[in-house]
C-alpha cells in the first residue's frame, strides 16, 4: 500500500485541487468546477437523481463540514497572478470560483 499523502483523509482527496485551480490548464478548470457543482445537485433533480441520490448529500455534507476552508480558498483564489506556464487568466478564475461559491 502506498503511504497516505497529507491531502487525502480516509481514502477521500480534500478539494485541494481548489487552491491549485490556477495551475491546472484552462479545460481541467472547467471541469472541475462543473464537477464541483454538480456533485452539489446530482441528486436532487432530474433523470439521473435516483442513481446520484447517495452522492449528492455525501458531498454535500463533505462540503458543509469545511464550509470556512472551502469558501476562504474560493475567495482567495479571486486574487490570482497569472500564470504562463499553464495559461491561467485571472478572468476565468475568477468566473470558476464564483461558480463554485
């Protein structure tokens, strides 16, 4: 078994990826914070509601519980610098965190 890194509890990543959203390229944003969101709602509504109705609330309390952390890492990442190397604008960053809040 591979030693637990210090950003997993339980098997289960901590929304890391948040803070590291401007390093990731432009369409891996996207996603993740159209996962985010979805993740939030997948079980309330729709043809799939059924199939995610576990999930939903899952992550949701995930969410709740870290409520403060989550929402100061989105606010925060509102300051971003740009980044060349993974072609992050501050725009979209911006847009993807407001999103996700």
């Amino acid at each position: 078994e591979y030693p637990r890194r210090p950003h997993q509890h339980l098997g289960v990543p901590r929304l890391i990826v948040i803070e590291h959203l401007p390093l990731l390229p432009f369409e891996a944003r996207k996603s993740v914070s159209a996962i985010f969101n979805y993740l939030l709602v997948c079980g309330l509504d729709g043809v799939d509601a059924r199939q995610f109705a576990r999930v939903s609330p899952t992550f949701a309390s995930y969410v709740a519980e870290r409520a403060e952390n989550i929402v100061d890492r989105l606010v925060k990442a509102h300051v971003c610098k740009p980044s060349e190397a993974a072609g992050c604008s501050c725009v979209d960053i911006t847009l993807l965190c407001g999103s996700m809040l």
